[in-house]
C-alpha cells in the first residue's frame, strides 16, 4: 500500500448540495456523486455522478467533498499510527520479558 484512499458522496437534496448522503438522500435525491482521492497528493482517484448539477452545483459540490477527503485522511492517518504505535510498543515488552 503506497497510500490512503478516502472517500465521501455529495449529492443534491431539495435543491442543496449535501455532503455525506444518507440511504433516503442517495436513493431519493435529485443527485448524488461519490468522489475517493489520495488526499496527499490531490488527486481524484474516482468519481462518478447520478442525477444532474448545475456547473456551480457541481463545483461546490467538488470543493466540499475534497475537503472532507482531507479530513477523513488525517483521521484513517491518526487511527492507523494509533493501532500500530500500539501494537508495536506491545511486541517490544514482550521482547524485553
């Protein structure tokens, strides 16, 4: 693994854009467009789009989901040296006993 992938939809619901669509929004709303990116390196990785946005809607939309990207990373980022942090300070008093 070279990386993290994080990933979010946004979609359109009563006419807003939304971030974080739950199962009625997805299924019901007007549209709904999931987005995974290397948030390291800025770069989308996969997006895809069901219904229809405006130029505007779609670029909202784009600037929300890519900065919830970059919050998701640092969280998956701190889960993950936490875990392993951990666990390696475990193996190291074992090896010590």
């Amino acid at each position: 693994m070279k990386d993290l992938v994080s990933s979010i939809a946004v979609g359109k619901v009563g006419g807003e854009v939304v971030l974080d669509l739950n199962a009625v929004e997805d299924n019901y709303g007007e549209a709904d467009m999931p987005i995974a990116m290397i948030a390291r390196k800025n770069t989308i990785t996969a997006l895809q789009m069901d219904g229809r946005l405006t130029k505007d809607e779609f670029g909202r939309g784009l600037k929300l989901a890519m900065n919830a990207c970059h919050q998701i990373y640092e969280l998956q980022r701190t889960a993950l040296i936490e875990r392993y942090n951990k666990r390696e300070s475990v193996k190291f008093e074992e090896r010590e006993a």
